[in-house]
C-alpha cells in the first residue's frame, strides 16, 4: 500500500566535508514538515552513515532523495563511483570498513533497506516507518531557513538531545560521532573533532572528527573524570555562541563516554574475577609441587603480560629460577639468562625491609612486576611479570596479578604440604610391610599392594602408588627358626595415624608370637586381648594367617587360622581351584574369639592365594569384582609363577573399573614350586 508523499527534497552534494552536514539539514526539514519527528534521530545517524560514505570515502558527488509520507520516510543516496556494489559486501560487510559499517548500522534501524547498481554508480535505500504504538515525543521545530540564527534552549535541547533507545543500541564511538555531527550542525563549523586520553597510558586517540582541523578556533575540555582526559575541538570562523554550544556537546560526549567507561570497567572487572577464579580452580587441582610451579607462568602469559617467572627460596634464603614463559619462544634463553641474574638481587630485597605494600623493587633490566609469594605466614618465592607491549601495567592489572601471586602461593605451600604427607605416609606404609619377602628353596612368594584412591600408572612397574594417607591392609612373610614358614595377610579397620597404630600392633605381636612357637590359635587369643586393651573404639582387624610346613617329597602343609577374614583360594597345578578354611572371629571385638584351625596341602606347583576385602569389592558401578572373577582369573594362571599369578590378580582387579580403587588392596601368593 502506498501512502501520498507530504514532504521531499532532492539534493546533488558536491564531495566535500559539508555535505553530510546539508544531508542531514534537508532529513530535518522533511521530518518537520512531515511531523515526522519521531523519526529524527535513527534518520539523521544512517543519512550521515552513507552521505559521509559517499562523499569521503566513495570520493564522489551524492544526489539526496529524501520524502516522507503519512506513516514514514525513505532516504535514497547515491554516488557515482563506477562499477557496481560487491555482492558480497552488500551480504555480509566487513565490521571494520566504513561502508561496512554504514550498511550494520542501517540493517539494525531501518525498517527496510536496498541497493541498486550500474555502470554510473550505486544507490542505497533505507526506509524507516513510525511505530504506530508508540506516541511521539513533541519536539520543538528548528528554523532551517536562516543558517545564522541562533536556536533557543529548548531547540538546543532538541538538537543535542540522542533518543534513549538510540543510545542503548549505537556504540560510543557512533554515538559520539552523532552528537559530534549535530555540533555542526548548529555551528556550521568547517571541522571538528573530539579527542580522549583514558589516562591508562595508551595516549590520546581521535573518537570523532568531521572536516580539516588544522587551524582549531576553539576547544573545549571534556568534563571528565581523573585520569581521564579529552577536549572538543571546532574550525572556522567562530561565532559568539560557539562555545556555550560547544560545552553543552561536550558534556554530552564527557556523559556518554563515562557510562561506555563505567560499563567497560565493570566488564573489565567481571572478566578479571572469571580469571581468577577459573585460575584458583586450576591452581588447586595441582598437588605436585613441580607442575604448580610450572603452571603459575602459564596462566599469567599472555592476559597479564609478556613473560612471567616463579623463583622459589631455598634452605639458606637465596632465590632460584624455577619456572618461566614467554609470548615469543625466542626469547625464553636470553630471559633465562637475566633472570637467574636478577634472583640474588631479588632475594637480597625480599630479606630487607625496604619495600612496602606488595611490590617488591624490580632489578635493572627487568621491565615488570614482582610479587612476593607468601603464604601462611612464610614467603616461599617472588612471581615476576614482565610489561605488555608498548604499555606499562594498569593498577587494576598490579591488583590482579597480586592477587594471583596470593592463589599460586597458596597452591605451592599445599603441594608442598601434600607432598610431606605423601613421603610420611610412604615411610611409615613402608614400615608396616616386609621390607622383603622371604627367599627359601622349593617355596615362593609375590605380592601385591595398591591403596585406596590411588591409580598404578602404565609402564610405572611393581611397588606401592603415593599417597597421603596409610592404609589399614598388610600383609608379612617370614621364616622362623626352627624353618617353618609363617604368613598373614590382614585389615584393619580404619585409615589414617589410628590404623597404623593398630597394624603395627597386630603384625608386632602375630611375628612374635610365631617366632616363640606359640601355636596359631594361641597367638590370635593373645593377640585379641592386647586389642582390646587399646584406648580407643574400633580398634579391630580380620586376618588370614597360616604356619607352613616342608615335607620330604617337597610338599607344604600349610595350617590355615581366618580371624574374620576372607578364605583364600587354593590353586593346584592342573588348573582345579578350592576355598580354603573355616571362618572364625575377627579380633579386637569380642572378649572370646573362636579360631577353627584347617590343615591344607600344597602339592609341587600349587599356590594358595591370599586377598583382602578390597578386590572382591572392587566396584564398576553396581557389580562388584567378586569371587567368582578371582577363582576365573586365578585359574587361567595356574602353572605360573607366584609373581605371575599376583600380577594377574591385581591387573584384573584394576582393569574392572575406570574408577581409582575405593579400598586398600593387598594380594599375597605362596607357591609350592617343584624340585
């Protein structure tokens, strides 16, 4: 439906700086007549986008079409650049690009736009239709007939004044731009420009300008606050009311840019907290010493700087390099080099007291930061930060990299805290096994010992995995004097100082009990009253003991005592398996025990395999490893050696789930072997 045409002007501009400026008078003259007002703002910003495309970049004279009707108004520009309009720019226009930019702009405020192409020239249309919901704010009419009068306040108000949901939606620097345009508007200036130094020392930057501003009649300061700075300039021949005029725009422009610095420092900071937290996630994820210090650097380049470094302190105080990274790999040996040079002078300023707040004094050379690491009280190290390029650092960026500093010397001290729980609780899980396995001809041992929480890795070989606590299973093998064999295997409740105590005490008394000749049950009774006068609840424990015997025809007679522990599984040479043992008490919980002795015979070639609670419980998910997979995959070993059946028995125990083991899990094989 097409609607009559109220009001129209039809302008040929020549390519020079006052064009836009008459483009967007006859916009206004249009809209006034057309009582169109409403539609002033998004007009005059697009009208100046492609008229300014035109006439500066384009380097052409423009014809101006503008008409309005009851409901709108088209704006028509076009220039007589020769060949046509790339599809693709007029697709999809680069951010970047000025014209680019003008098509965003109209693709985001007209209600329609086109372009058409020959071989004169291009045109772009635009049209903007009024809301019919919305009801227009009165807007006071300018007098476009006389370019010398001076408009009174309410025009001036008029004039200056950006639609609230214009601003929200046009980056400062366009919008800047706009008020900036109407400037000149008023004035009739032959250039302007506004310039701002944010005062982080990246220097003044031009944020608008329109025309040659060589020869400045007047600048005004941008009302800005600390550091911050700026001013706006005017050319041309002034007038008296220039600079009131030129106050006014420049609080305008001082307001907008304050609001788009408000709203970039609290994203800035907003994205600094995000840092930090992600960062402190990382950082505590870490608990060997060697990769936290290796990753502090690593999240410092490049959001921080250039190149950071970590010394650590050593035992007499002095400083080594212990870590560093550069945003460009070849630089990383010459920075080597100055900074082992500079950790004496750095040592020698973190023992005095010259230096206040957190900063420590930077040695000569050295572009950057340094941050003491502290942390419970001690200072274990200095975090250096090299400058980023062509800029110091901010005093948000020196609270940013201090609070890092503080992160990362947390997460050292509790590696390092980690890793002194791991080494004690190695020596004394140590101290609470064999330190050998006994080495008698005709029998063999092996086993097997894999804590609670802890993952063997590939390749890593036999032995006990790190970690931070002791676990409550053992197992010991030992020969007595009168050359009998004594074994057991055992656990304790409880984890921790506690069950270390109570394994010591249970495998103390069991060898010297065996080693008097005290018979089994006679050891496990005493053993359960010592238990018992422990201090303490739940000081209690399951065994699987057994004292074996050598025979003439190189057979074992085992004598096999379980004190509320599992039955081990017997394994002959041909692959047969059997339970073994009468189930009894466990010690540590009953006044009375009932031990229930069993005599086994281990022919040349069978094996008698001993388990705690930890592999049948082994879990993946709901199922559990069980019985049955023990007995399966015992009997596919049979005929093998002691240390191959364990082997075995421990690969498959781990391979049941991708989960770390939620229980100790110790394994111990005793084989007859042949003559």
């Amino acid at each position: 439906m097409t609607y009559p045409e109220r009001a129209a002007r039809r302008l040929r501009l020549p390519a020079d700086d006052r064009s836009p400026a008459a483009a967007r008078a006859a916009v206004r003259a249009v809209l006034a007549e057309a009582g169109l007002s409403e539609l002033l703002d998004e007009t005059l910003l697009l009208t100046t986008e492609l008229a300014t495309n035109g006439v500066v970049h384009a380097g052409t004279d423009i014809n101006l079409t503008v008409a309005a009707d009851s409901i709108g108004v088209r704006v028509t520009v076009t220039d007589y650049r020769s060949g046509g309009i790339d599809p693709l720019e007029a697709a999809m226009p680069e951010v970047t690009a000025e014209g680019g930019r003008g098509l965003l702009l109209v693709d985001r405020f007209a209600s329609s736009w086109g372009t058409t192409h020959d071989v004169t020239g291009k045109s772009i249309w635009f049209r903007i239709d009024r809301d019919p919901d919305a009801r227009p704010a009165p807007r006071p009419a300018l007098d476009t007939a006389d370019d010398t009068a001076l408009p009174d306040l309410a025009q001036l108000a008029a004039l200056l004044t950006v639609a609230p949901a214009l601003q929200s939606r046009l980056p400062v620097d366009q919008l800047v731009t706009e008020l900036l345009a109407r400037c000149q508007d008023t004035t009739g200036a032959t250039g302007g420009a506004i310039e701002y130094d944010s005062g982080d020392g990246t220097g003044a930057q031009i944020l608008a300008k329109f025309g040659d501003v060589a020869s400045v009649a007047i600048a005004v300061p941008l009302p800005l606050t600390a550091p911050a700075c700026g001013k706006l300039m005017l050319a041309g021949e002034a007038r008296p009311d220039w600079r009131p005029l030129a106050e006014l725009v420049a609080e305008r422009v001082a307001l907008a840019v304050q609001i788009d610095r408000m709203r970039t420092d609290e994203q800035r900071r907003s994205g600094w907290l995000t840092y930090l937290a992600e960062a402190g996630e990382l950082l505590a994820h870490s608990l060997e010493e060697h990769l936290t210090v290796a990753l502090i650097p690593q999240l410092v380049v490049p959001q921080l700087g250039r190149w950071a470094a970590v010394h650590l302190t050593g035992d007499g105080g002095d400083l080594r390099l212990a870590s560093l990274t550069h945003a460009e790999e070849g630089e990383l040996e010459h920075l080597r080099a100055r900074l082992e040079q500079a950790a004496p002078p750095l040592a020698a300023a973190l023992a005095s007291d010259g230096w206040t707040g957190m900063e420590l004094p930077v040695p000569r050379g050295l572009d950057a930061v340094a941050v003491p690491l502290s942390a419970r009280g001690a200072t274990i190290g200095v975090l250096t930060v090299g400058r980023p390029i062509e800029r110091t650092h901010s005093s948000e960026e020196r609270a940013v990299i201090a609070d890092l500093a503080k992160r990362s010397a947390l997460a050292l001290d509790n590696a390092r805290i980690h890793a002194e729980r791991q080494a004690v609780a190695h020596e004394l899980q140590a101290a609470l096994m064999p330190g050998s396995l006994p080495d008698v001809a005709g029998v063999s041992f092996a086993a097997e010992y894999l804590p609670a929480t802890a993952r063997r890795l590939p390749g890593s070989g036999p032995g006990p995995v790190s970690r931070t606590e002791v676990g409550g299973d053992f197992y010991d093998a030992t020969e007595l004097a009168d050359h009998r064999l004594w074994v057991a295997i055992g656990d304790v409740c409880g984890k921790g100082a506690q069950a270390a105590a109570v394994t010591g005490v249970v495998r103390d008394v069991l060898r010297v009990m065996a080693r008097d000749g005290r018979p089994l049950p006679r050891a496990i009774e005493l053993l359960n009253a010592t238990l018992l006068e422990q201090p303490g609840d739940l000081r209690y424990a399951t065994i699987a003991s057994a004292l074996l015997d050598r025979d003439a025809a190189g057979s074992l007679s085992a004598d096999l005592c379980l004190s509320g522990h599992d039955r081990p599984l017997l394994l002959r040479s041909g692959g047969e398996t059997a339970w073994v043992g009468s189930e009894g008490t466990a010690v540590g919980l009953f006044p009375d025990v009932k031990v229930n002795p069993v005599q086994v015979r281990l022919d040349p070639g069978d094996a008698l395999v001993f388990f705690t609670d930890g592999v049948t419980e082994r879990r993946d998910g709901a199922a559990m490893f069980g019985r049955d997979r023990i007995e399966r995959t015992v009997r596919e070993s049979a005929g093998t050696s002691a240390r191959q059946i364990a082997t075995a028995l421990v690969e498959a125990v781990e391979a049941f789930s991708p989960e770390p083991p939620r229980d100790d899990i110790a394994i111990l094989v005793v084989r007859c072997d042949e003559h």
